[in-house]
C-alpha cells in the first residue's frame, strides 16, 4: 500500500519535472515563456516562505525584505565591486542569510499578530532606507544591473535559460524541504507549528529550531530575489520592498497548502497565472489587486488548508479502504486484538495487561 | 547510583501578577523516587508554581533545583532536558500530527541525527511500546486532533515518557476523563513509579490523591501550608480550614 502511493508520488514528481523542463519548447511565444519565468519566480520565493511559514506557522508578510535585499545585494556587488554574477548571486544570498540571524533572534521571540506586524515593519524601513540612500542604491531612480549572458543571447533565449535556472534552484529548495519534512529537525519545527510551549515541554530547543528554518527561509528567498534582479535588469525600491510580494508568497502557499511540498508552487502557478493575466487584461487598473484580496478571502473561508490537502481527502473519500468495518463483525475484531496483543512487545506486555482504549473519555 | 532523598526543591519561589501574589515565597521539597501530590483550593498557585518550575513562566525570586543543581529561570527545553517532564492542565497534544509523530516529536536526536529520518526504526519501535502501554497503539496513524480527549490525555503521557523523564510533573491527570480511565492512568502512575520514576501530581481528586500519592504537599494562598503522608494531612486542621473554610 505504501509503496504504491509512494510509486504514485514518484511517477507524479517525474511528470511534473518533465512538464517545467518542457515548458520552454511548448511555449507560443516569448512573452508567454517571459510570464513562465515570473510564474517559476513567484514558485521559488513562495517555497523559501513556506520553510518558516509551513514549518513553524510563523506567517510572515515581510518576506519581501529578503527577496529585495537579496535582488540589491546580487545587484550592487556586480554593480559596485564588479564581482562575477553568480557568484554575487551565492553571496548575495549568503549575506541576506547572516543578516537575517539577528532580525530572526528579534522578531521570533515574538508569536502570532505581533510576528506578522514585526515581519511588515523590516520591509518598510527598507523601503525607506533603499529609496532615500541614492548615491548607493539608485534610489527612486532604480539599479540597472547588467545581463549576466553576453549581448549576443537574444531575449527569448534568455528566458529559456532563467526559466531552467529557476527550475532548478526551485528543485534544490524542494529537496531541502523534503529532506527536512522527514526529520527528526522537521518534526521538531512541526510540534512548534502546532503548540510551541508544548514542544519546548517536551524538550525541543524551539528558539534554535525556529532561527534555523528562519534563516534557510530568508537565504532562500534571498536567492530567489536575487536570480530575479538578474534576469529583469533592473530594481527599484517600491516594487522590490513591497507589502504586496510578501503577501503574494503567503497567499499563494496558503492557496496550495502550506503543510504540502508542492502546496507552494501549485499555488504561484495559480495565482502567477492570475496576476499576470489580470494585468494583461486590465491593463494598469488595480483591479488584479481586488480579485487576489477576493481569492485569498475564498481560500481562508473554504480551504483553509489549502488546494493539496483539500484534493486528498477528496480522494481518500471515493479510495477502497483496506478493511470496512462492513466486512468483519464484532467477534472477528476482538479476535484479532487478542492476537494483536498476544503478539506484541512481549516484556511490556506482560508486566502490564492493558485492553486498548477506543473510547477512553469525554469532553 | 545513590539517589537522593529530594529530587525536585524550591526556596522561597514568588511570582507575582500585577498585585496577585500567585505563588508566595514557597519553599517545598518533592522525594525522590515516590509519587508526590501537590493539593489546594482553586487559585491556591499550584499551576503558577508548575510553570515557575518547568521555566514556561520566570519567578520573580526564589530558587529551583533539581538533583542538586541550580535550574531557575532556565528555558522549558534545557529544564526539559534536565530530566523534567510535564503534562498540561488542558491536556495538550499536536493536533495535526500523528499519534505517532507526537510521540516521535518527543525524542531527541543528536546533533547529527537531526536530518535523519524521523521514523528510524529503533526510535519508532520505542514509540509504539509507550503508546502501547498506554493502551492506544490502534491509533498510531490517526491525527491527534480526531481521536478523543481521553485518549489525547492518554497521548500525552506516552509523549512525556518517550522523553524518558526522571521526574514527571502532571497537572490534573483526572481533569475531565471518564473513571475508568482515571484507574488506567492511576495503574500507569503506580508501575511507572515502580520503576523508579518520580510524580509530582496537581490534583483535585481527593480519592486519587490519597491512594496513589506517598508524599502530599498542601498549598494555600501560594505557599505550602502543610506536608506529609496522606493519611496525615487528611487530619490536618490546617488543610481543613483552607479546603472548607472553618
């Protein structure tokens, strides 16, 4: 049983690998691969949110801080130190990770509302600190940042590639994710999602457990900035600090499922197609804003786990279970938890006969 | 190992909230290796000195020590780790985890284990013999929050124990569960306590108190207004003024 599910995942993750890496030869044109490119970006930073979001349920809504910082960082060391792009782009992302360390030591002592207010404040401090400081950053006026492939890679080429470059940073978060899913640290950061004082109880370092998912979170989100800055060429303040990317991030792995790997990506290729379609459609109108604030009241009120776990019990539903209560009676269960006991632990067992409870107390 | 008399020992704890003394210089002594009650009217500071010891509130004076060793105002998980487990007044379990990864949340990995998987055999084979004693085993792949109070309270236990406490605190182990499973848990509290693990119980079950605990301590307006074996504080004047007010 397991192991099907588990061929069922793997066959489902082979399809959905071809399907990204696909995507480039399939699109029409290169203003639908360009909308991929901004889709896959929304991916990547809505997946390094869900490693605080979805782990620990510390939900920021300033996530923007680090995607920006991480765009500038990448920016300003190809800009100003005429460091090599990618490498930029790694310590870029590394610096937003330390800088994070002190932020997270501050803002994590804090839960809930107050959490989400301290998350909001970082970015518009920035906001400020990037447009007002222009000798440096640009200011108001923006950074341009030079294209990392030569002149000769024409536009939709360059698409391509950011598109397979983002798949791929996409690819190593979700393995991250995975990895630390099944963990012992991952169970750790799970208990303090559910009941922090309770895991802390029961012997989990949560202020460690919770700066490290936060920090991973921010160098991710970092790197997704900064893969962005590289490809659009060009940051300014207002759209780089903006409340509204970091709502995007929380709306979107709301949307999929903040409990599910894939919850993330399903939700920014939904939500991404949305935006970019709206815009399109609507032109400059701020009408694309009204229709996200209407999804994300629909998905809080009706799915409030989200699209994936919405989907599995939906399936799990119509799924044969292995044994219905139907087709064994009374005598041939108790029959069974007899053998089961007798089967069991044997040391524990006898030393201390206890019938299993199936109903052991009341509210 | 020589064990010593007194495991568990505050001196002089306050804590205050705004112009409540909620728990009043207490001084108070738990034995080592024996089932310890902690009794008192509503309000008397029993829980506010549960959580001043296990550190999820900071006192505001006075000390706790545990095996000799200073731990006041240390953090729940380093007291945690000293070898201190707790149950909560409101039994509380992860409520979208598994039976058996709430009980795997208790483990701790080493620092090199931690991105193991968590469900390494060993570990999940320990997991299931405490839920097993416990009795809900059945319910290993249900999710917490669909299984029923009784048996959450039954869950939390098994998480305390795979921790693998010396010292397990319970606030109110008999706090809205039906009688029989008060016998169960009673049972566990007697063969655990046989196996040398040391209870502090808050609890107001008078029946329960007395015929589990060797050692009850009475707390009244936030300090302990008398100790000792059961049968002698039922008689004391003291506990009898507190509880009823003559």
């Amino acid at each position: 049983m397991l192991s099907v599910s588990n061929g069922l995942k793997l066959v489902g993750l082979v399809a959905l690998a071809a399907l990204l890496l696909s995507f480039p030869s399939l699109a029409p044109n290169p203003f639908l691969l360009s909308v991929g490119v901004v889709i896959m970006s929304y991916a990547v930073l809505a997946t390094a949110w869900n490693f605080v979001g979805g782990f620990t349920g510390y939900i920021s809504l300033g996530h923007a801080a680090y995607s920006g910082l991480g765009g500038y960082a990448t920016g300003l060391l190809i800009v100003k130190a005429d460091v090599n792009p990618w490498l930029a782009l790694l310590a870029g992302s590394l610096l937003v990770g330390l800088i994070a360390v002190p932020v997270g030591i501050a803002s994590l002592r804090v839960r809930g509302a107050s959490f989400v207010i301290v998350s909001i404040s970082l970015v518009l401090i920035l906001l400020l600190v990037f447009q007002s400081w222009g000798s440096f950053t640009g200011g108001s006026n923006g950074l341009r940042i030079p294209r990392p492939f030569g002149e000769d890679v024409l536009r939709p080429e360059q698409h391509e590639r950011f598109f397979l470059l983002h798949v791929a940073l996409l690819a190593v978060m979700l393995l991250a994710w995975w990895l630390i899913d099944r963990s012992h640290f991952g169970i750790g950061l799970k208990a303090i999602r559910e009941d922090e004082d309770k895991a802390q109880a029961l012997g989990v370092p949560t202020v460690t457990y919770k700066l490290v998912a936060f920090v991973l979170s921010a160098f991710f989100t970092a790197a997704g900035g900064g893969l962005y800055a590289l490809w659009f060429g060009f940051l300014d303040p207002v759209f780089q600090f903006s409340i509204l990317v970091g709502s995007y991030m929380v709306l979107m792995s709301l949307l999929g499922g903040i409990r599910s790997l894939l919850g993330p990506l399903l939700g920014a290729v939904i939500v991404g197609y949305a935006v970019e379609y709206f815009k399109a459609a609507y032109g400059d109108s701020q009408f694309h804003l009204v229709a996200m604030g209407l999804l994300l009241g629909v998905v809080v009120l009706f799915m409030p786990d989200g699209i994936i776990p919405a989907l599995t019990s939906l399936v799990k539903r119509f799924r044969p279970e292995a044994s219905s209560i139907r087709e064994v009676t009374q005598a041939e269960l108790v029959e069974q938890r007899r053998a089961g006991q007798a089967g069991g632990p044997p040391a524990d067992r006898a030393a201390h006969p206890v019938a299993p409870v199936s109903e052991g107390g009341h509210r | 190992m020589s064990t010593p008399t007194i495991g568990l020992e505050t001196t002089g704890l306050t804590k205050s909230f705004g112009g409540v003394r909620a728990v009043d210089g207490a001084s108070v002594q738990f034995h080592h290796g024996k089932v310890n009650a902690l009794i008192g009217p509503n309000g008397s500071g029993k829980t506010t000195f549960f959580n001043c010891v296990t550190g999820m509130i900071k006192p505001d004076a006075g000390q706790v020590a545990y095996a000799g060793r200073d731990i006041t105002g240390r953090s729940p998980d380093k007291i945690a780790r000293a070898g201190i487990g707790r149950s909560f007044q409101l039994c509380r379990v992860f409520p979208r985890m598994t039976v058996l990864d709430n009980v795997l949340a208790a483990k701790r990995p080493s620092r090199s284990g931690l991105l193991r998987s968590a469900h390494q055999k060993a570990d999940v084979e320990k997991a299931r013999e405490w839920l097993t004693r416990v009795g809900i085993e059945h319910l290993e792949r249900s999710e917490a929050r669909d299984i029923s109070y009784g048996q959450q309270k039954l869950l939390e236990l098994a998480g305390v124990l795979m921790a693998d406490p010396e010292t397990i605190m319970l606030d109110e182990p008999a706090g809205g569960v039906n009688p029989a499973l008060i016998d169960r848990i009673a049972d566990l509290v007697r063969s655990l306590n046989a196996e040398g693990r040391t209870f502090i119980v808050v609890e107001h079950n008078m029946d329960l108190v007395m015929s589990l605990s060797d050692h009850v301590v009475v707390f009244d307006r936030g300090r302990p207004i008398c100790e000792g074996p059961p049968s002698v504080v039922k008689e004391d004047a003291r506990v009898l003024e507190a509880y009823l007010g003559i």
